[in-house]
C-alpha cells in the first residue's frame, strides 16, 4: 500500500512539493512582471502558514520591486521574527 505522503514512485513528499510550488508559483509570476499576483500568492502562503518565514522574505521582495518600501520593510521585520520563533521552538 503507498504512502499517501508521497508520489507513485516514492519521490519528494506531496507536502514538500506543496512548498516548493508555493515559492515557485510566486517567482514566476514576479518574473513576468505581475507584481500583484505574485503578492496575492504569497500573502495565502503566509495566511496558510504564518511561521514560514521565507514566504514574508519573498514578499518583502515583492513589495520592494513594487517600491512600496513600508511593507517591505514590514514583511522583512516579520521574517526575521518569524525564523527567531521557528529557531527557538526548535
């Protein structure tokens, strides 16, 4: 019987990959130059998960780009905080 956390042929973990399409899905979008969706995303990442601190690392990137540096800066305080707490609970 397979393990449902993983694909037919034993690879990454769906719930990895799940991440990895999280952060990927976001860079695309910031690479093509749609800004907004690329912040939509990432906000349902973080609203998702809000002690992954890598998703407020890639939107503060996001909110640079768009030169909105309050929220940049916001998301980059946020992160450092969020990874401080993930260190310590670990």
């Amino acid at each position: 019987m397979q393990d449902i956390n993983t694909d037919p042929n034993n690879h990454t973990p769906y719930v990895h990959r799940s991440k990895i399409l999280a952060i990927t899905t976001p860079h695309i979008a910031c690479l093509n130059g749609d800004l907004s969706t690329a912040e939509g995303l990432l906000t349902q990442d973080i609203n998702t998960s809000p002690n992954y601190h890598t998703s407020y690392a890639h939107r503060s990137f996001v909110m640079a780009r768009k030169c909105d540096w309050d929220r940049a800066l916001l998301d980059a305080i946020k992160k450092t905080f969020s990874a401080v707490a993930h260190t310590i609970a670990n």
